[in-house]
C-alpha cells in the first residue's frame, strides 16, 4: 500500500500546528525545536507540491516580514507586544504552503476568529486573558487552507 504525500503531509502539518498551538496557549510562546520542525515540514509540502514555486516563497516572506513589522510598530508605539515573532514565523510558513490566494484568507480568518473568541468571552463575562495567543487562530486557518485550498468567492 502506497500512502500518497498529500495525507502524509495533512497529518504531519497537523501535528506540527497543534504542537505549536499548545504551546502558544501555555507560554504565549514558540519553542525553536517547534519552529524548526514546522519549518522543514512546511518547505517539505512546498517541494511537493509547488515545487518551491517563487510566488508561495515570496507569499511566506511577505507575509513573516509583513507581521515583524506590525509587531514593532506596536511596540514602539508602547503597547508591549502584539504579534510575537512566532506569529511571524508561523505565518510565513503558512505562506509558503497556501500561496498568495490563500495569504489573504488566513489573516482574515484568523483575526475574525480571534475576534469572535474575544467577544465571546466578553459577553459571557468570563475572565479574559490579559493576552490572548494568536498563534492558535492562524494554526487551525492554515490547515483548513491547506487542506481545502483557498476559498473562490
């Protein structure tokens, strides 16, 4: 039995965003072996399925170099941290994979996620989380764009 690369692929990536997301919900944070190993997985489906084509190459650098930047206008406007440079990381990977079809449809997604957490919690009258982890959002959008392809309107 021959198992194709794709469902190779779909459950590697998978646990890679969840290891990532699990650690982004306990420390606000990525460790590098995660990263690392996100990385590869992510470049790996890229080669097989692109072939490393420059736009999804280009799609991952615009995007991790795009949240970098918003991450350091935000704290140099004094707010602490925004987006962590995991989320940059995580992002551009996610860029690498989807391509710039996709890209679109993941920050949206994703921060419309966020978004309707935060006001759930508000309008439950739970506590909120002083900071809420991105990561997590962008995980589960990436896999449902991997994984469905982006989404034609």
């Amino acid at each position: 039995m021959i198992v194709e690369i794709p469902i190779v692929a779909s459950l590697l990536l998978g646990a890679c965003l969840i290891w990532l997301s699990v650690e982004d919900i306990r420390h606000l944070s990525f460790s590098i072996p995660a990263l690392a190993f996100y990385w590869v997985v992510a470049l790996v489906v890229s080669w097989f399925l692109h072939r490393l084509a420059w736009p999804y190459l280009a799609t991952g650098l615009v995007l991790g170099a795009g949240f970098l930047a918003l991450n350091w206008l935000f704290e140099r406007r004094g707010g602490g941290p925004g987006l962590g440079a995991g989320d940059a990381v995580l992002v551009a990977g996610a860029g690498v994979m989807i391509g710039p079809l996709g890209a679109p449809q993941l920050v949206l997604m994703a921060a419309l996620a966020g978004l309707v957490v935060m006001g759930t919690l508000r309008s439950t009258g739970t506590k909120r989380p002083k900071l809420l982890p991105f990561g997590p959002f962008l995980a589960v959008v990436t896999w449902i764009l991997f994984l469905e392809g982006p989404l034609i309107l």
